[in-house]
C-alpha cells in the first residue's frame, strides 16, 4: 500500500486494525492515475452482517494500490459490477472472519521462481474450480494486442502512403503531360532524349528531396509528440512508445525510386508520336 493522508505509522494502524473499530480505504489505480476516495477520513461506515447492523467503524487512512491488485478486478464481481461507485475498504482478518462464518479467498497473488514454474503451472491447471493468469499468459496476450496494433497501424500507414506516392506521381505525369511541346521543342534544337529524361528525373528527385525535408521531419515530430500522448491514457499505460527511423528512411528511398521510374516511363509512353506531331500540338 502507498498511504496517501491519515495514519501512516504501520504499526500503529496495525494495532488500530485489530481493534476492530477502524477500516482503511483504498484507490485502486493504474500508473499516471489519480487516487478516488469516496470516505473522508475519520467517515463513520455501518457494517451489516446478514442484513442486520453489525457494528459502526470510522476510516482511519486513505492508501493505494496497484489495479492489477484489488480484491475484486474482474467485470462481473465486487465493486465493478455496480458501475464502480463503491468504496474499496480494507480491515483486519479478525473482523473478517467475524462477517463471514464461511469466509474464502477471491484472488491471490503469488511469486514462483524460474525452476519451480512448469511445476506449479501444471497443478494450478489441474485445479478445476480456479482461474488463474500468469505472467507468461500476460506476455502472450499482449504480443497478440501488439500485432494487432501492429497489422492496423501498418495497413493505415500503408493506405496513406500509397495515396501520397500516387498523388506524387500524379503530379509528376501531369507536368510532363503539360510539357510534352516544351520536350519536343527542346529536342528540336538538339536536346537527346537522355538530356530530356536527366531532366526530368532531376526535378523529381527535386520533389522527392523537399518533400523528404519537410515531411520526415515533421513525421519524426509527430510520432514523439502527438502519439505518446494518445497513448498516455489509463487503460494504455503498459504500453511503451519508441520511436524509429527506419520507416522514415524507408519512405525516402521509395519516393526517390518513384521520382526515378515515374519520369522515364511517361516520357517513354508520350513519346510514341513524333517530335512533329507533338510540337503540333496545343497546350
């Protein structure tokens, strides 16, 4: 417990808590998060057994602990299944075993070392009527979430790509659609086609360098602003965000391969007609 106002002498509540007169109320919360209490200190709380007043007891500390941890985390019992508008409190096994005549553990966390692992993996197993999670089972349960996260991320970042290099490549076509008459007029004069093709390779490549100067940049700014802040939520705090810029770099090598093979194909393609037939013709 991480005590937060009231008493926070542990042997002094120890002894408070056997005394049967006092309670402790927790917050249970995830990392970043801020405690709840619903009691205020020194609050006055009924406690019924079996639907008689039992006996009256005063909150003698506010403490938190881990969510993972509370009594009752599952969605379907103790304090979640009411909307999570109830005090979590905790008291002595004395006056535990006094409420309940029959009293069971709902949860416990435990510790197994490496070599002892299989063993007591294999005998919770062998247990019917427990459910447990380890911290294996966790591992494979978020690797899953990983690359889910992982495949939906990569088929967006892959859909927004490729709408950017087809509008890239668009722009290019459309320029050199525009200056088929300048093409064929320089060609006229003496201009190779080679001439031609460095060109307008070059202001591709041109393109390609401003765009890889002004967007990787500013993508390599989002990805250490913008995203860890969407995931400096409660429910994503066992997430950790690095960043990398091998995607970055990979964008910049594919854009600059488009600016190459972009220009030389669609040169190649109008080129089909004469340098006549193309001079011909109205911008």
């Amino acid at each position: 417990m991480n005590f937060i106002e009231g008493e926070t002498d542990i042997q002094r509540l120890d002894s408070y808590l056997k005394s049967g007169n006092y309670i402790i109320e927790i917050s249970a919360i995830n990392p970043n998060e801020s405690p709840e209490f619903l009691c205020p200190l020194n609050q006055e709380v009924s406690i019924y057994k079996n639907g008689i007043p039992y006996k009256t007891v005063s909150v003698i500390a506010h403490a938190t602990v881990d969510f993972s941890l509370v009594e009752s985390p599952g969605k379907n019992v103790g304090y979640t299944d009411v909307g999570g508008d109830c005090p979590i409190f905790y008291m002595s096994n004395k006056m535990f075993r006094e409420l309940y005549n029959d009293p069971a553990i709902m949860s416990y966390v435990f510790d197994v070392e490496k070599e002892h692992f299989l063993a007591a993996n294999e005998y919770i197993n062998s247990l019917n009527s427990v459910e447990y999670t380890s911290s294996e089972i966790l591992a494979q349960t978020m690797n899953g979430l990983k690359q889910t996260i992982f495949i939906i991320g990569g088929l967006i970042g892959f859909l927004l790509g490729s709408i950017g290099l087809v509008n890239f490549s668009n722009i290019i076509i459309t320029g050199i659609i525009n200056r088929q008459r300048e093409f064929a007029t320089l060609e006229s004069i003496g201009m190779t086609k080679k001439q031609v093709n460095n060109l307008t390779v070059l202001e591709g490549l041109f393109y390609a360098l401003m765009i890889c100067l002004v967007g990787l940049p500013l993508s390599y700014i989002i990805s250490n602003t913008v995203i860890p802040v969407f995931f400096n939520q409660p429910d994503l705090w066992l997430f950790t965000i690095k960043s990398t810029v091998f995607p970055l770099i990979l964008e910049g090598i594919v854009i600059c391969i488009v600016a190459v093979i972009v220009p030389y194909i669609s040169l190649h393609y109008f080129r089909k007609s004469s340098i006549v037939a193309r001079l011909r013709k109205i911008e």
